[in-house]
C-alpha cells in the first residue's frame, strides 16, 4: 500500500504549507506530487523551496502565477511595463515583492517545471496538470463548468485519473467515458461560495492511496494553521497589498481581478511609482 499527498496551490502561505506536510508525514505519505502556483500573493519565498526539499516531490508542475513570476523576471531584464490596468498593476507589484528576494536557485526551479505530467500507479495512468493539460489559466474547470469542459481533461483516453488544481477547490467528478477526475484544493487560498462553507478557511490537499488493485482510497484533507502567525509574518515582510491578504486568511475573499478596489491601493501606496521604478532598473 503506498500513500501519495497531492499539493497544489500554496500562493506564499508557508504557514498553511508547513501544516500541510506535518500532516501528510503523520498519515504516512510517502511520496508528493505538486501541482503548481507555489509563490504569491503570499510573503514566502525560498523558504517554500526549502519545505519541499524535506519531503519526496517525485512531480511538480507549473501553474500560472508561477509563469506570471517568469515573465515578470523577463520584463525586468527588458525594462518593459505595461500596467495598465489596476490589476495588471498589482501582479507587478507583487512580482516586484517576490523578485527582490527570491533567489537565482528559485527562479532556475520554476523554469524547469513541466506543464503536465503522466504517472502510472497500481496500473493506472495518471495524468497531472495545473489547469488543462494545454493551458494552465484561465476558467473551465469550475464545478458549474459544462461536463464537455471536464471531458477535455481525458481527452486522452489512456488516462484512468486526471488530477488538476488552479480553481482551489477539493472536487471528485467523473468524465463522460468515465474517467475519475480529482481535484486537491488549496493549500493557501481554499476558495467557497457557499457562505457557511467559507468559514472553513483550513489548508486543503488529498491523500491517495494505492494497492494492488488500484485506487484504495481518495482523502480530501484540511488542515487547520496559525492564520495569526502567516499574517504577522507577511506584515514584518512588508508584504504590498498586506490588507487584502489579511481578509483573504480570514474570509477567503480573493480580489485579484477587481480592478476599483486595486486601483484605491495602488494610489494610497504609491504602488505605480515602485514598479516603474523598479522594472526601469536595469541592475539585476
């Protein structure tokens, strides 16, 4: 019997992170698969790197904050800014937070992760990505999504088992060919719209279990951490938009892409002069 913990979606949450790993180490899990978005809008850095150096990451896939993190790398080599919009304005300003601390070794990880993976287990194909196989961003996979959406995730009829993060939410759906489709949830940013749900805001990810006849066990865990403690850790760090990140510990309430709240942020801490000033800094 073998014990797989599937993580996904940390977004700089250490604490949550570190939770997380205590947990599976105590059910046993003897090997990890990561399914991307490790940095932002959280405060951690390489100290995340260093967390799974600890444990077995035997697959590690890239998701779109983490490319975001690249290309951002790229626009501070070029000097290139086009922050037009205030959310567009925000992901400079948190890559900008990032990128001043993180080191050549963490940027060099995120490069070489894969954008899918396959897997056998127990003789079962396993396939393994961020989002879509071919597209790590974006919406589709939403449980009100089509079935014809899902389906595209087992497109390949070979896979048994399509597992996928990015929405932040633990799901257990099949393909219309019958195909197990899972989903892990968030380890930093577990994600509800059902209110009375949301006040669970604990660390999510799942424990598979493997035998000789497959597919044992599917356990969608959660994991309860210092909410108190990431905060403080992300004030001392002076982390931007360090408000917002307070209500999302606490609520859950994401406000990536509302552009008149970012807006009010960016002028009251004069984020805009930061980044321009930063990405026109040609010294790294």
């Amino acid at each position: 019997m073998e014990k797989i913990a599937v993580l996904s979606d940390i977004h700089g949450n250490s604490t949550a992170l570190a939770a997380v790993l205590a947990d599976a180490k105590a059910q046993g899990a003897t090997e990890y698969w990561l399914l991307g978005d490790i940095f932002l809008p959280g405060p951690a850095g390489d100290e995340l790197l260093e967390f799974l150096q600890d444990v077995p990451v035997t697959v590690s896939i890239r998701g779109n904050w983490d490319d975001v993190v690249l290309a951002l790398k790229e626009r501070k080599a070029t000097g290139i800014v086009d922050a037009k919009q205030a959310e567009h304005l925000a992901l400079y300003r948190q890559g900008q937070y990032l990128l001043e601390t993180l080191s050549p070794a963490g940027l060099d990880y995120l490069s070489q992760q894969r954008a899918t993976a396959h897997v056998t287990k127990s003789g079962l194909n396993i396939q393994l990505s961020h989002n879509f196989p071919d597209k790590n961003h974006g919406g589709g996979l939403y449980w009100q999504s089509p079935q014809e959406e899902f389906d595209r995730l087992c497109a390949d009829h070979a896979v048994a088992v399509a597992i996928y993060g990015h929405v932040h939410v633990q799901t257990m759906r099949y393909a219309t060919s019958g195909q197990l489709i899972l989903n892990p949830g968030s380890i930093g940013q577990p994600f509800w719209t059902w209110e009375a749900l949301r006040q669970n805001q604990r660390a999510q990810y799942a424990l598979l279990t493997f035998d000789g006849q497959g597919l044992a066990g599917v356990d969608f865990r959660k994991v309860a951490y210092d909410v108190k403690r990431e905060y403080a850790i992300a004030k001392e760090r002076g982390l931007p938009y360090l408000e917002l990140y307070q209500e999302l510990l606490e609520t859950g309430v994401l406000h990536t892409h509302d552009n008149e709240l970012l807006a009010q942020y960016n002028d009251r801490y004069g984020y805009e002069e930061e980044v321009r000033a930063y990405f026109s800094r040609q010294d790294d």
